[in-house]
C-alpha cells in the first residue's frame, strides 16, 4: 500500500538533498558515472546548507513508507525591483 510522507528539508537532510541532486544531474545530462562531479557536489552541499538557512531555497523529501524516493524543491533569488514586481523577488 502507497502511504506517501512529506518533509520539510532541514540541515540535517543535506546529504539526501546532495545525493539526489547529483543523481538528477547525471540523469538529465546523460553523465555516466566516470564524469567527476566532486566541485558540484561540493557547491551544492554549500548551497543547500546556506539556503535552507536563509530561507532562499525550501524542498521537500518524499518518503512513500519510510522509504525515501523523491525530493523537490524551489530556489528564490531577488533582482532589482520593478514596476510590475516591487519587491524583486523570484522563484
């Protein structure tokens, strides 16, 4: 039976968030396992850690049981403010 469980990423999950956000950039740019991604594992690991923080990025993990099968997430950035967006706020 399908019993799906969200969660609310927190620091502790950064390794999670790391190891997913890898294997997502492997699958949709067709990397094989043999193409260093060291220097973005490492990048995201920072940006998670700093993001989630700050309230910059939120994501979610997906558990169906206990067993995990899935993350998302949003990234939010500013930009100078505008006529039709004021607080310059993106997502």
């Amino acid at each position: 039976m399908i019993k799906y469980k969200y969660k609310k990423a927190v620091p502790e999950d950064l390794d999670e968030l790391v190891r997913t956000r890898i294997l997502v950039l492997r699958a949709a740019n067709q990397l094989s396992d043999t193409i260093d991604l060291c220097r973005v594992e490492q990048e995201s690991y920072a940006y998670y850690k700093r993001a989630l923080k700050s309230g910059e990025h939120i994501a979610y993990l997906v558990y169906n049981n206990d067993m995990f099968i899935g993350a998302g997430g949003v990234s939010f950035y500013q930009v100078m403010p505008t006529y039709h967006n004021p607080n310059g706020k993106k997502n």
